[in-house]
C-alpha cells in the first residue's frame, strides 16, 4: 500500500473498524430525535491514536502500518472506543465540536460529559432555560423595593 501522508485517511481504518462493531442507540441522548444520529467519543480516536503512537514509538504513517496495529489499538482503548461514547444527532454533535474543537482534547472530557448532561436537563426541564435563577431573585428584588409583598 501506498504511503499515506495525511494521517486522517490512516485513522479511518480504526473508526470504520470501531464503527462496524458498535450499536449506535436508536435515539439522540439529548434530545431525543430518531434523525442523523452520529456517534461521538469522548477521546477523538485521532488524538488516542497520536498519543499512543508516540509513546510506543509506532509507525501509523501508511494504511499497511495502522491496518497492522488496528486491532491491537482497539483493544486496548476499549473504553475510550466503545464505552465513553455518545449518540447524538447532527445538530447536538456540531454544537459540541464547536464548542469543544474537532478533535477535543483530553483534558476536555470532564466539559464534554458536564456539557451533554446541562443539554440533557435543559432538554428535560425548558423552564430552567426560559426562567433563569437571577429572573426570580431580581423580581423579588423589585418588589422589596416597590414595598409589595411576594406571595
Ligand atoms: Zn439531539
Ligand atoms: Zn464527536
């Protein structure tokens, strides 16, 4: 196989592997819809496999050197690939890479999980995001003002 200089097209043999492997849920988790689900790890497998590369000193510079690591790759970022994972629809995914980045970093992961759970609440309860904390404190606010008293 030919040498392979762009290491996106390298790291698509991972994901096409990880892919056929993995259910993806029936629904977005945060808002529910059934439509353009896409699946979204935690660990972008390009930054797991960068690093893991690095730190053993492995070649995934052609398709023929990360077909032969694949498995091995897979299997000991098991977690990373099949359990820290997300189904979400293309919007919500979208809106987290362009909060978080294409390939979000590690050190991100804690944000990702906090920022798909506010998603999921808001989702849940729309009166937390139409009637912020402040809005009762400041109504409370005028009416010690004015002299009224709050019911
Ligand atoms: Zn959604
Ligand atoms: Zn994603």
């Amino acid at each position: 196989m030919a040498i392979n200089t762009n290491k996106r097209v390298a790291v698509k043999w991972i994901r096409d592997k990880a892919k056929s492997a993995y259910e993806k849920e029936s629904q977005c988790c945060i808002c529910g819809t059934t439509h353009e689900l896409e699946l979204h790890h935690l660990h972008s497998i390009n930054g797991l496999l960068e690093s893991w590369s690095k730190k053993l000193n492995i070649d995934i510079t052609s398709d023929s050197a990360v077909l032969a690591i694949r498995d091995r790759f897979i299997e000991e970022h098991h977690a990373e690939i099949y359990e820290l994972v997300y189904t979400l629809c293309n919007k919500h995914h979208v809106q987290l890479h362009g909060i978080y980045g294409k390939s979000p970093l590690p050190s991100s992961v804690p944000k990702q999980k906090r920022w798909i759970e506010l998603q999921q609440l808001k989702h849940s309860n729309p009166s937390l995001v139409d009637k912020p904390n402040y809005s009762s404190h400041f109504s409370q606010f005028l009416g010690e003002l004015s002299g009224t008293k709050k019911i």
